[in-house]
C-alpha cells in the first residue's frame, strides 16, 4: 500500500525546483578514492617499464664504479637556497583553504563561547582560533567529510561528531580540542553519511545515510551501540535533528518529505507531517528545521517557505521567507530565535540570512559583504551577538547581530577541480587556479587571500616568471592570459590552441613563454617583443598530451612529460627533440615538477595500477621531492630517488586525487591542491 504522499509518480513541480537542490539530489557519494586515474593516461606506468641495456652491458662490460671521468653537473640549479643545505625531513599540516559548502549544510559552529569555530573540507575537520586565526585538525577519517555536528550538553563540551562517504563508512565522535577520538561507529549506511545530531542529554547521536533506503540510525555513541535503525525515504533526506530538550523525538526532512518520529522502547515510529489543515499548501521538498516553544516545528521549504507545524500538523505557512530555498535553520534554546539562511539576492529589505522572533512573524535581514553579493547560505549559526554563516561558494562568514557588519572568515575556491599551482620566486606567495574561473593569490605568512581575479572560463594552470613580475595563467579553452603581479593588469593573452592548457613556464632568462596543451603541442613565445605574444617555434614529435614541463637553467632546453607516461627533452626554441642520452644527462634543470624519469622512479607505488602520481615538486635546495596522487596522499621523498618503491613519509587530508604540489620559495613549506575536494593545503616543513 503506497500513500499518497510518496508515491513517485509526483510531478517534479510539486516538491518545487531548485536547480542547487537538483544538483545535490543528483550526487552520487561514492568514493573517489583508489577508484581511477584523474588523468586518462595511456602507456604502461614508469615502474613496470623495461629498461633498455646499453651495449657495453650486452657484452659484459663492466665499469668501475669510481669513474675518473669529471663529475655530473648537479640536477637542478640550487636556487636562491643560501643557507647550508638542509633535507626536510617532515610535513605538518599548517593551513587548510576551503570550506565544503556546496553540497553541505549545518557544518559550521562556534566552540568555546565563541573565540574558535569548526568546520570541514576535504577529509579534514578544522578548529580555527579567531583572536589568532590559527587552526588545528582532526585528520583520522579515510574520505571525505560530509557532515558535522557539535555536542551542545555541557557534560559533552566540546564533543564533535564527523561522518564520511566511503564503501564502509565511519562516524567519528572526537575532542575538538584534545582531537582525541572517543568512538568510531561503523555503519551500515553504504556510501556514506549525510548528517548527524546529538540529543538533548548528548548521550545519543542521529544518522541519516545517502544510500537509497536513506536509513535513520539511533546510537549510543559511548558505548559505540545501535540502538536501533529504519528506512526513512524513498527519497534523499538531508536532515535529521532531535528537538531540543528531546532524547526521544526527532524530525527529518528531505525531498516531499517530512516525518515525526518517536524513539520508544528502541523501535522508531513515525507520524507523517498533515498539510491539508491548511487551505492551498502543498508538501514541499523541504531542506532545513528548527524548534519553537509549545512543540512548534519550523521547516524551510525549497520554495523559501517556512511551514510552521503543531505537533505533525500544519498550522500556517510563512510566505517567502526567502525568495529561493531555506537551505539552513538554526535556533538556540536561550532566547528562542530563529536565523535562517539561504539563497536570495541581496536588496534593501531582503538578504541569503534573516533573524527572526520566536514565532517567524517579524524579521531582520542582512546583507553580507564580501565584495561580491552572496546569494547563496548553507550554513547558520549563532553566538554571542554575532552569526556565523557558510556559503554555497566556500566562504565563512560572522556578522554582527547589531551592527551587520561583515569579516570574512575563509575563503576557498567554490566547486571545481583546482589545478593550477605556482609560488611566488622570493615571497611569502602563492597562486591557485581552478576550474571555477578564477585565479586567488594568497600570503602564506598572515594565510589569507590577498586577491582574487575572476576570469570567466575555468583555468587549468598559473606559473610566476622568475623576476616575480607576472603570472602566466593557462585557460581550458586554449587561451593563455600573462597579467603583471602587481596590478593584476592583463599584459598580453593569445589563443593559438583550441584545447585545454595544461602547463606554462618563463624560462630562467625571462625571455619565453611555454606553453604545453592537451592537443601534444607545446609552444614558444618571444616576450621581449612585448604583448604580443608571437610564436617563434613549437615542439614535435610529442606522443601524448603535456602534463608538466621544466626549462634548463640555462634556458636552452624544455622537459616535457606527457601523458604516455614519456618524458622527453627538447631544444629551445626550435623544439627538436634531444635523442643523445649523454648530453640529456648533464642538464641542469632550473625547476624539476616531472613525475617521469629515472630520478624520480621511485615515486611510483606498488599500488598504481588503477591510479597514479598526478604531480611532484623538487625543493629549491634539490634534496627532496614532495609528491601528490590519486589516493588522496602527499608524500615527501629523498631527491633524486631512483630505486623502485622508495621509502617515503606519507599524509593524509585531502580527499582522492591531489593534482598539484610546489615547495615555497624558501622551502619552509609544501603547498597541496584537491581535486574534487576545491581544497588548498599548506604544509610546514620540519
């Protein structure tokens, strides 16, 4: 027996559209990570490649192993390195640019009467002070973190629980300032968990999975024990939270649904929510909840309605509390108001947070400036006289209840793959460029974002020149854009190729341009004729499309490493390839990114069938090689590192596929870009 209310056949407009919400509705959690290779490559991968036997081999010649001949010229320039040489030895996690905010709600709090706030991006949930702005981490999960929750019982302070996709996915109950892990509760909910909440008492946690039966789960989180679990809805559910003062009563909403359920005697019964009780309503997809006085309900609609229900019946409906959907609902029992957040244009009356009196009758609304009107919230929380907010595009921010004003907590790239990675040659800087369009400079001293440059097209790769002076940035759509550092001023742009650009690079002497495309072409540009850009000579003969490329410090020579898992050097600029294995041998590179060659063989892992090395970085000093990869790990390597399956630390935080990594000038520290996780990493080397 169907009823009515869920039977599938409902045409979408009923449940209302959102085209955020579609999206959403779509995702599908399973885990990227050891699933394939970001990159299509083709070929067979370096460490199960035959070497080739030279002839003096073939007929047993054997040379002694100390040579009078006079010694290899070093394989990378020493740059600007003036100090005596030292390896790094380790990596920490230092700072985390990001915020999942996309497809996330309900994710971000204050802790400790407000002086830290918590959050999460990637596989990482950070603790970030406010009076310092310096964060901490809790890294033990293996995937991505989907949700996020915080004990409010003060027997429980400070008590945090994380869930995460993956085939077998885990909650995590941890301290968020010891990060100490108090209960892992492993799941039955397939894919992953989409959103957890403690009770009234804090001695029970609630959780809805993203798998289709969309299983509600009751646990004693203490004793890692279920207590017991249910199929929700037929349909993804988004949230599930206790009332209150509640350890027995909850509610859960999703898409047309919302359900009233009483835990009793450890079975989970339920009371659908009644709407006829009111003339011309209709069920709603609906997306956030919060609680009244006198068992009042309140649910944000994807409509921007609130239904305001009395027990499970609906008792009135507040119209257009938001032009688009209620994302976010959040209220506090010490004075019984209600934030709500969610996607609307800013305009005098009207904004994406709006507080509310106890009954949703009356409201404030406020603008939130970041120099761009935010229009989209996921995320709502209050503190002492200020609203913590999280954005659809990454940002967190806190405006001040009295006098509305905003201060920008984090920035991150919104959705989109982040490949595009270059520091600066002698400063604290560095450049992301993603495939959201835009490029960010950040400082890595003070960790914020020092601009941002919106281009309009997704971009794919960023290099600096070696004075400092400019920033090449390459485009999916074949262009090329060189800007000046200081003004963010376009110098020159040039669209010779119709297909993505995978790499740049200035030549030590800044005098050319490379530029490497998925189409296995690599360019040549004069720049001392200025912005123009003409092209004075390419490369031939290349297999496969460009992934990274390195000029000689003398500038007369380009490596290329292309996706046939070939690496190949050529001449400047007359792009003849270099065949001479002798001559190749004694180059000195200015910069080493290649994940090919027998230098770095040993960064190939026994486990690469499926996946791969997507990017490596030699530091300015040349005794080591950071590398990033399909599996979600950085690793540091001693340089060169040429015996097959080389020891190595590794390091966890991102989620599948790191696709770029650079040392910082002064190699104080390892910057990492995600994939799929919009996430830039900074690590301290020790």
């Amino acid at each position: 027996m169907i009823d009515s209310e869920e039977s599938d056949d409902d045409t979408e407009e009923d449940g209302g559209y959102d085209s955020d919400v579609a999206r959403e509705k779509s995702i599908d959690y399973t885990t990227k990570i050891y699933a394939v290779s970001i990159r299509d490559m083709t070929g067979i991968k370096p460490h199960q490649q035959q070497k080739e036997v030279s002839a003096e081999e073939r007929q047993g010649i054997v040379k002694p192993p100390v040579s009078r001949a006079a010694p290899q010229p070093d394989k990378l320039q020493k740059n600007n390195v003036t100090k005596k040489k030292k390896l790094v030895e380790d990596l920490v996690l230092d700072h985390v640019f990001g915020y999942r905010g996309f497809d996330c709600r309900n994710n971000l709090h204050y802790l400790n009467d407000g002086t830290d706030i918590i959050f999460h991006t990637a596989a990482a949930a950070m603790v970030q002070s406010l009076t310092t702005g310096t964060q901490s981490f809790y890294l033990e999960h293996t995937d991505d973190i989907l949700c996020l929750t915080v004990n409010q019982h003060p027997k429980y302070k400070n008590v945090i629980a994380t869930g995460q996709i993956g085939t077998t996915p885990s909650i995590h109950v941890w301290d968020a300032m010891s990060k100490q892990t108090l209960s892992i509760l492993r799941c039955s909910h397939a894919k992953g968990i989409g959103y957890v909440n403690f009770s009234a008492t804090g001695k029970l946690l609630l959780s809805v999975g993203v798998e289709p039966e969309h299983t509600i789960t009751v646990w004693r989180w203490q004793e890692g024990a279920k207590v017991t679990s249910k199929g929700g809805h037929a349909d993804r559910i988004f949230v599930v939270e206790f009332r209150p003062d509640s350890d027995s009563q909850f509610v859960s909403v999703g898409i047309k649904h919302i359900k009233f359920w009483t835990l009793a005697g450890g079975s989970l019964m339920y009371k659908k929510g009644v709407v006829g009780s009111v003339d011309e309503a209709r069920m709603q997809t609906m997306l956030s909840v919060a609680f009244g006085a006198n068992n009042l309900t309140f649910t944000g609609a994807i409509n921007g309605d609130v239904f305001v229900w009395r027990d499970h019946f609906l008792l009135r409906v507040v119209a257009k509390a938001h032009t688009g959907p209620v994302f976010t609902m959040y209220t506090t029992l010490r004075d019984g108001l209600i934030v709500t957040g969610g996607k609307e244009r800013p305009t005098k009356e009207g904004g994406a947070v709006k507080l509310w009196d106890q009954e949703m009758k009356r409201c404030r609304a406020f603008q939130l400036e970041t120099g761009q009107s935010v229009e989209c919230v996921r995320s709502v929380c209050r503190g002492k006289g200020k609203i913590l907010v999280g954005t659809k595009d990454g940002e967190i921010i806190e405006v001040g209840e009295k006098n509305a004003a905003s201060n920008i907590l984090i920035n991150g790239h919104t959705q989109g793959e982040i490949w595009g990675l270059a520091t600066h040659p002698s400063k604290d800087m560095f450049i992301s460029a993603s495939d959201d369009g835009t490029i960010r400079i950040w400082d890595l001293a003070d960790k914020k974002l020092l601009n941002k440059v919106s281009l309009g097209h997704p971009a794919k790769c960023a290099s600096y020149s070696p004075d400092g002076e400019m920033v090449c940035i390459g485009m999916r759509n074949g262009e090329f854009i060189v800007l000046l550092v200081n003004s963010l001023k376009v110098w020159g742009k040039k669209r010779d190729r119709s297909a993505a650009i995978q790499d740049v690079r200035f030549s030590p002497d800044n005098r050319l341009l490379a530029v490497g495309s998925v189409e296995s072409t690599v360019d040549f540009y004069d720049l001392t004729l200025g912005p123009s850009l003409n092209r004075i000579g390419y490369c031939k003969d290349i297999p496969s499309f460009i992934i990274q490329m390195d000029f000689s410090a003398d500038s007369k020579y380009i490596e290329v490493s292309t996706g046939a898992y070939k690496r190949q050097v050529h001449e400047v600029p007359t792009g003849k390839m270099l065949t001479e294995q002798n001559i190749i041998d004694k180059i000195t590179w200015a910069t080493w990114t290649s994940i090919l060659g027998d230098e770095v063989l040993g960064i190939w892992p026994r486990n690469a069938d499926k996946a791969d090395v997507n990017c490596a970085c030699v530091s300015h000093t040349g005794l080591n090689v950071a590398t990033g990869d399909d599996f979600g790990l950085v690793k540091l390597f001693d340089f060169p590192c040429t015996e097959k399956f080389a020891k190595h630390k590794r390091y966890f935080g991102h989620s599948a596929h790191v696709t770029n990594i650079r040392f910082s000038y002064d190699d104080k520290y390892v910057i990492s870009t995600g994939g799929d996780d919009c996430s830039v990493f900074v690590w301290k080397c020790l």
